[in-house]
C-alpha cells in the first residue's frame, strides 16, 4: 500500500506446542488480517499442517517423524 508499496499480510497465523500433564498438543490458528466481529480465536482454529501449507514452513521438524505427523493433523478443541 502507499508511495512505499508497504505489504500488508491477508492473514496472520499463530501456531502453539503446549505441554500439559505430559501430554503434548499443538494447536494452530489462522486469523483474517480484518474485522472478525469480536469472534474468539477458537473460531479459526485449523491444524498445524493447514498453517504449514498455507506459510512454506515445517514448524515443529525436529519431533520425531509420528509424533509430529500425529500432532500436526490433529485440531484440538480448545477454549481460549
């Protein structure tokens, strides 16, 4: 945008590796970079592998091999 040509993201994204009572879970949000009506971050849940086909990324490469494909395909409900 503007005299500078300014890129401006369409979405913004937010991956999480949690540990809880050593169990892992990893969830994975991708968020419209306008208004969303005060919807809560849980309305754009998807997983990890949507938001790695969606940035080019392998966010979690050094898990090993099952885990991480286990993990990533995977989207937990979750209350934020």
């Amino acid at each position: 945008i503007g005299a500078s040509r300014v890129a401006v993201p369409s979405h913004f994204f937010k991956v999480i590796l949690a540990q809880q009572n050593g169990r892992r879970l990893m969830y994975a949000a991708i968020v419209p970079n306008a208004p969303t009506s005060g919807e809560p971050l849980s309305a754009f849940l998807t997983t990890v592998d949507a938001a790695e086909q969606r940035t080019g990324l392998d966010f979690f490469s050094a898990l090993d091999d099952h885990e991480e494909q286990t993990l990533e395909s995977t989207t937990p409900s979750a209350t934020f």
